[in-house]
C-alpha cells in the first residue's frame, strides 16, 4: 500500500451514511488528528500532525463556506455569457451577490479558526490545502495566506484553474506551506471526473 496511513473525518450524516468529510492518506505516521469545527453542515477542517521521517508537520485540510449558488443563478449566468443580449444583467447578479456575502463573512471566520488553531501548535512546517471556496484576489486568500507561500503560485504555470463548471472558471483550491519548506514542480491535472481538477505539488521538508 502506497499510502498505508489515513485519517478520516465526517463533516455531514444522513442516516447511517456519512456523505460529507474530510480524508487524508498518507506515506507517513500521522499521530494526530485535530478537527476545526465550522458552523456549517457541509464544510470543515482537520488538521494532522504527520511524522516525516522525524520531522513534525501539521498539515490542515480545508473545504471552506461555499458560495451556494443556485441551478438557476447558473442557468442565468451561462445564458448571460452565451447572449449578453437577451439576458439583463441585473437579474444574473442579484441573487448572487446576496449568496456571495453571506458566503464570504463565513469563509472569514472559518480561515480565522483554522489560523488560531495552527499557531498553538508546535511543529517543523506546516501546510494549508483544499478548496477555499475563493479566489486569489480575495480576502480570504490573503488571511489564509499568511506568513505562508502559494506552491502554485511560486512554482506553477498558468491561469491554474482548478474549477470548471457551468461557465465559473476559477482558481479556489490552493497549496500552502511554511517558508521552512520549498514545493516545486506545482500542477493542475486536468481530470473529466469531477468539477475540481486537482493541485499537486512536490515538498522538499529538508534533512
């Protein structure tokens, strides 16, 4: 087994079935597992503390506020792009806008959560993942950001578009560590089996 260690949290149930969570697979020892609990049925963190060879990293999961953007907003706003003519604009943005403000309060106290939880650690790295929910020019993505380094943005080629659905082309799911570590070779793989393409990166943790 190539990644023989794991950790899994549940952020939703339905019935038996836990339909909504968290995963981390891992090469090595993950001794901890620590989740930051959202006021939210759908969304969450969990932050493991992973043995690497001797070294402590905390690595936190995230999937933050989504902006819940209705089928029909959607609907609105691919029409509007395909045939800005017989579409109002107005009537594409003012549901939206009401969603995205709620959303982005709620990302803000969700990044804060994560950020106190993390500096009471005392750990060699750490490391930031998963779906913001936000783009890089957000305030979200600046809090998050940090005293951290983007691996995509620092080593990376192009618009690194990680979401793609409905006309929404966005880069909201990042990778971020502590300067002590160095990513390279950051990537966005192009996959036809999900709304997300996923961001991979190299690590080097040092001796």
């Amino acid at each position: 087994n190539k990644y023989p260690y794991h950790s899994s949290t549940a952020l939703e149930a339905s019935g038996k079935y836990h339909i909504y969570g968290l995963a981390c697979f891992s090469k090595y020892p993950i001794e901890k597992t620590h989740e930051v609990v959202f006021n939210s049925s759908f969304n969450g963190a969990a932050v493991y503390t992973i043995d690497v060879n001797g070294k402590k990293l905390a690595v936190a999961n995230v999937h933050l506020e989504s902006n819940s953007i209705s089928a029909e907003d959607k609907k609105l706003y691919g029409d509007f792009i395909q045939n800005s003519d017989e579409v109002n604009l107005e009537d594409v943005t003012s549901n939206i806008r009401s969603r995205l403000g709620r959303a982005y309060r709620m990302r803000a106290e969700q990044v804060r959560k994560v950020k106190d939880h993390l500096s009471e650690l005392n750990v060699d790295g750490t490391l930031i993942c998963g779906d913001f929910n936000d783009t890089p020019i957000s305030y979200v993505y600046a809090q998050m950001k940090e005293g951290m380094d983007d691996a995509f943005a620092s080593t990376g080629f192009g618009p690194g578009i990680t979401y793609h659905k409905d006309f929404f082309w966005f880069r909201i799911d990042n990778i971020m560590h502590s300067p002590n570590l160095k990513s390279y070779k950051a990537k966005v793989d192009k996959v036809p089996y999900s709304d997300h393409y996923p961001l991979t990166t190299f690590l080097n943790v040092g001796d």
